[in-house]
C-alpha cells in the first residue's frame, strides 16, 4: 500500500510550492506598482522642482534684461519725470529679480546648486556696485557721457557674467533632470530584471513543483502497480501477475524452444510455527524461505505466492526433467532450512506438484487442476515429497473423484437431501417388542432418488473436514423431531453418533449446549455416541463436552468399544452410560470363542464401571441368546430391526404397542429395509451409522 504519509508529503509539497508561487506574484506585483509609482513620484517632482527653478532662473534673466534696456533709456532721458518713472521701473525690476533670487536660493536642492548660485550672488554684487557707480554718475548735475558709458559697460559686463552664470543654473537643471531620468531608467532596468528573476524564479518553482509531483505520482503509480502485481510481505509475485504469466506462458506453449513446468509449492508445518510464536514469526519464517528458494531459480522463472503458505512457480527448462530436478532441489533446500525464532527451532518442509506446460496444456484452470492435485497427493503421501503428474495418475483420479464426492455431499445439504434413518435397540432382559433406544442413521439421496448408505460419503466427508456441517445438520433435524413428537410420551432416547472433530470442536460443542438450553425439548431423550478412538485422541476436549450435556440431562455412549483396545485406561476417567460392544467381535459370537470371551470381558468390564452394554451387528437368534446368557444390556442389528426412516417412528412405536409378535415387527423392518435398499442379513453395516474411522 501507499503510505499515507507519502500521499501528505506530496500534497504539502503541492500547496507549499502554489503558495510559495502566489507569494511571488504578490511580490512581483507589488514591487512592479511600488517601483513604477516611486518613479512617477521622482520623475514628477523632478520635473516640478526644475520647471520652478528654470523658471526662476528665467525670471531673473528678464529681470536683468529689462533692467538694462531701462537703465539706458534713462541716460537718454533728459525729462526728470520720465526718468523718475523710468527709476520706478528700475526698482520694480530689480525687485523682481531680488523675489525670484530669493525663491531660487530657498529651492537650491544641493551643492551643485549652492555653487551656482553662490556663482550667481557673486556676479550680482558685482552688477549691483557697478550700478551704485553708474547711479552716482547719473545723479550728478553734469552727466559726462563718456564716464557714464563707462559705467554702464561696467555694469552690462557684471550683467552678462550673471547672466551666463544664470544660464549655467538653468543648463544644470537641465543636466540634473537628465541625471535623473538616467536614474529613473536605471532604476527601471534594474525592477525590470528583479521582475524578471522574480518571476523566473517562479516558473522555475513551478517546474520543480510540476516534475516533484510527476514525480511522486509516477512513483506512486509505480508503487502501486507493482503492488497490485506482487505480495506485500515477501516481494514474489501476487496471485494475480501470476494467473497473468501463466496465461503467457500456456498461449506460448508448445511454440518455444525450452520446456516449461508448473510447480505449486504447498509448505508443510507452517501452523505450527504461527500458533507456537505468533503470525510474525511467521511471516519472517516466509521471507528467509522464499529468499533462499529464490537464490536457486533461474533467469525466466517466475515465482509467486499464491495464498497463506502456497507459492507457485512457472520453470523454465531445456527440458521437462531440468523442471522436474528444480522441483526436487526446493524440496531439498526447504527440508534442509530451520528457522530460529527467539530461542525455538523450527523445521518445515514442501509437498510439490509437478505439471508441465506444454501443447496438450488448454487452459489455466485444467493445468491449476493437474498441479494442485499433484501437490495434494503429496501432501498425502507423507508431506516433504515431489508428485509429478502423469496420464491416467491413479492417486490424482482417486482425489478428483473425492472432491466431486465432497462437492456432492455439500450439494446435498443445501438441497436438503439428507435423510435420517433409525434401528432400534432392544433391552435384552425384557422379552416384549418395546424399543428401548434408537440409534440415529443418516442417508443421502441422490439427485435421481437413490438412497446411499453412509459407507458412500462419511469417510470422505472426515477426511476433507466436512462432518462438522453433517453433525449440525443431524443434530438440528433430530431437535426439530423431537418438538414435533413431544406429544408422544413413549419415545425412546435416541442415539446420535458425533465425529471426533465436532466433538473437539468448542464452538461446535458450545452450540449443542446452547440448543438444548432453550429447553423446548427434553435432554434425556438424546444420547451422544462416540467412537473409542475419537475419545482417545481428543480425551480433554470429550471430557468438557460430556460433562456439559450430562449436566443437561443426556447420556454418552462409547462407540465401537473393543475394536482397538487402546482406551481401557479411559474408562475410570470417563463418565459413560452406555459401551457398544464392536460388531466384528458380536456378529459369529456363536462360533467363534475367542468373540465370545472378548465380548464377555468387555460386558464385564462395562458393569464394573457402571456402564450398560450394547452389542452391535446382531443378525441371527444364535448370537441373541449367547449375549442373553452373558448378561448384556441392550443389542441392535439386521435380526432385531432394519434401518428405517425416523418420520416412521411414531407410527412403529404405536404398531409395536398393539402388537408384540417379533415377526411383526421384523417384517415391517424388511419391508422398510427393500424400500431403503438394504436387505436382511446384509453384513456390509460397518457404515450404516454416522461414525468415524478410529
């Protein structure tokens, strides 16, 4: 998976880069308005101040200019009025020029002007004591032209140097606004390339952005495609890249130069590791595996994992046996690993099946088929073991023919057609007809009606772990019976034959209890059967149970007891109502002596512990009679009653009460046996009840 803090890096990098990138913007557009208004700012009050200087400067030209024509129209003038206006015109100019010389001294923005104008005041005090001269020479009674002309080109030569010296004030405005405006543009220039860094800056930004994020997400992409092609834990292909390749390599066959294989990996004992020390012990236990069976591989071959503890390989070859020896070298390479984990050892090994991928090979599923069935004979077979394929494979058809077999009873159950049967158990002490027990049998019909005898489905339902589903769906029906029939005061109690494995089944066991604590039937009705090596293999486990539904009110019997021998050391711990003696020691009682002393023994055995005794496969008087004279409890079989279907029990019970003759009774049973497709006197019962291998 991605990783959640990957996906948040890259979106804090996306919104840390777009609002560095918008910052930017702002900054390129505040410096661009700020830049562009201080210029505007400068450039328009440099215009201002040197329009006003200039203008200034140009009044006091006009001044002097105006002065000077004044000056000699007065010596022209010989009216006194004429010139005393004329000398009021003098003082109005030089009046002017004195305001603007003021207002220019008071604007001088620098040395530069300081200089001119200390230039200028210089020259104007030398125009002003050249007019002072010329005054006093107009003022006298006896003008002298020729003093006179003399001091006034005095005074046109000091105005002509304050003139120039104006000049030279207004061309430095004109040089200080160009100086300026060379400011101003450079100034522009330089905002011009800090916008232009700026703004390169944040193209470049939002490059760096644009490729980390294509960046990331090709990343990512990549992440997750190679995710969704392989197994997160060990790195190996994922189910899904391999049904890919193995498409590839079937469209291929038959078409390249190499042999190709099919190898399914199934690793044995992985359980144990992960119940003894945790799922990751485990998981390191399938890294380091998988890590050394790559080592061996190929160039070519693709290895994957495929569920929990199963890995396939697709081999490439130069020929089928190069695949065939890979197979044999991994098993050897895993039998040969142990894996240390805190102290604890631990040894696993490989079941390998072996097909090839060739031109006969049609398609995923036929060749998955051909592997998996390979692999499980050889789990089968004793584990840690290669089973290769092979046209007309015994193994492989007997396996196939127990999945369609398993496939079938599953299709049975949900069709609901399971069928439960009854045989009755009669009290040998009482010579009457009255049924004491039944014992609960279980049927299947076939799609077309026929009728098979559990010898057809209960090994392969314990073998490949079905009987849990089976022993729930009896016990159910049997409950929902009961509700029906509780109206019904002499029902027997009835018998119901358990697996091993519902038995050590907490959940399963829990269940019953549950039920039966809802208190809608009676308990006493109902005895639990099991056999003696269920009991032996998993004692704890029947233990807990059998305390929990006597405590209920139900009895427990102890199944095919004798036929192993193996749980007379149980018998003191066990709390037992009832041991069924095994049919194979009952059925020739009469004839064979050593049957007669077994049976006996285990009637004996059976009293001293306080259980009652039942004799199974009883078919003929003879056998009768013998288990009447050693004091047996109960017996059941072909010569006391047939299997019939339980719907019939009631109206059994009620003909059985009306009429008491055996034969009665055992020709209904005939009759019920013809309908269910078992004769009288069929020994092949070793099956008929819902039990189990020892």
């Amino acid at each position: 998976m991605i990783k959640t803090s990957d996906k948040d890096n890259t979106k804090t990098i996306i919104g840390l880069g777009f609002l560095t990138v918008f910052l930017l913007m702002i900054l390129v557009t505040w410096l661009s308005m700020s830049r562009l208004q201080a210029v505007n700012t400068s450039m328009s009050t440099l215009i201002e101040s040197a329009d006003q200087k200039t203008t200034l400067a140009y009044q006091m030209r006009d001044a002097i200019r105006l002065r000077s024509g004044a000056v000699r129209t007065l010596v022209q003038t010989e009216d006194i009025t004429e010139r005393q206006r004329i000398f009021k015109q003098l003082s109005d100019y030089t009046s002017r020029y004195s305001t603007a010389k003021n207002n220019l001294i008071e604007q001088a923005a620098n040395d530069r002007h300081q200089r001119v104008l200390s230039d200028v005041a210089d020259a104007d005090k030398r125009v002003a004591e050249a007019y002072h001269l010329a005054g006093k020479e107009i003022g006298t009674t006896k003008l002298d032209i020729t003093v006179l002309r003399s001091a006034l080109n005095s005074v046109n030569l000091q105005e002509l140097v304050l003139l120039n010296h104006l000049n030279d004030l207004v061309e430095l405005e004109r040089q200080l606004a160009k100086e300026a405006l060379q400011k101003n543009q450079l100034q522009y220039r330089d905002t011009q390339k800090l916008l232009l860094i700026i703004i390169g800056a944040a193209f470049a930004l939002s490059i760096i952005i644009s490729a980390t994020v294509i960046t990331r997400v090709a990343r990512a992409n990549s992440k997750i495609a190679h995710l969704a092609n392989h197994d997160d834990l060990t790195g190996l292909h994922n189910r899904r890249s391999f049904e890919q390749h193995l498409a590839q390599a079937i469209a291929v066959a038959g078409r390249s130069e190499n042999a190709q294989g099919l190898l399914y990996l199934d690793l044995d004992r992985f359980k144990i590791v992960n119940d003894t020390c945790g799922h990751h012990a485990g998981d390191q236990l399938l890294i380091q595996l998988t890590g050394r069976m790559q080592q061996r591989l190929r160039r070519g071959d693709l290895f994957a994992r495929v569920g929990g503890d199963e890995f396939a390989i697709i081999a490439q070859g130069k020929s089928f046996s190069d695949i065939q020896q890979l197979a044999e070298e991994l098993r050897v390479i895993v039998s040969e690993f142990e894996f240390n984990y805190e102290q604890q050892s631990f040894k696993v090994s490989l079941s390998i099946g072996v097909a090839p991928i060739d031109g006969q090979t049609s398609s995923i599923e036929q060749v998955l088929a051909d592997v998996d069935s390979a692999c499980y004979v050889a789990k089968q077979s004793g584990r840690n073991r290669v089973h290769i394929t092979q046209d007309d494979d015994i193994e492989i058809v007997q396996y196939r023919s127990n999945l369609a077999g398993i496939q079938a009873i599953r299709k049975a159950l949900s069709d609901q057609r399971l069928t439960l049967f009854y045989q009755p158990v009669h009290q040998l002490a009482d010579d009457s007809a009255k049924i004491a027990h039944c014992e609960i049998l279980l049927r299947i019909r076939s799609e077309n009606g026929e009728v098979y005898s559990p010898a057809r489905f209960i090994p392969i339902a314990e073998k490949y772990n079905v009987m849990n589903e089976i022993d729930q769906w009896v016990f159910n029906n049997i409950v929902e019976w009961l509700v029906e029939n509780q109206a019904h005061h002499d029902i027997p109690r009835l018998l119901i034959n358990l697996s091993g494995m519902s038995f050590a089944d907490d959940d399963f066991s829990k269940y019953i209890v549950e039920r039966l604590q809802k208190g809608d039937v009676n308990p006493a009705h109902i005895a639990f059967e099991i056999s003696e090596g269920a009991a032996v293999r998993n004692f704890n486990k029947v233990m807990e149970f059998v305390n929990k539904i006597r405590a209920l009110g139900c009895e427990l019997a102890l199944d095919d007891f004798g036929s192993g021998f193996s749980s007379f050391n149980y018998l003191k711990q066990l709390p037992i109502d009832y041991i069924k003696i095994d049919g194979s020691l009952v059925r020739d009682i009469a004839n064979n002596e050593v049957d007669r002393k077994m049976v006996d023994a285990i009637n004996q055995i059976g009293h001293t512990v306080g259980a009652r005794t039942i004799a199974e496969f009883v078919e003929d008087n003879a056998a009768l009679e013998c288990l009447k004279s050693m004091n047996v409890d109960f017996a059941q079989g072909y010569g006391l009653g047939m299997p019939t279907p339980l719907s019939q029990l009631t109206k059994n019970l009620c003909n059985a009460g009306s009429n008491t003759s055996d034969s009665s009774e055992q020709s209904q049973s005939n009759s019920n046996a013809a309908n269910d497709g078992h004769r009288p006197g069929d020994r092949d019962d070793s099956n008929d009840n819902l039990r189990h291998a020892s």
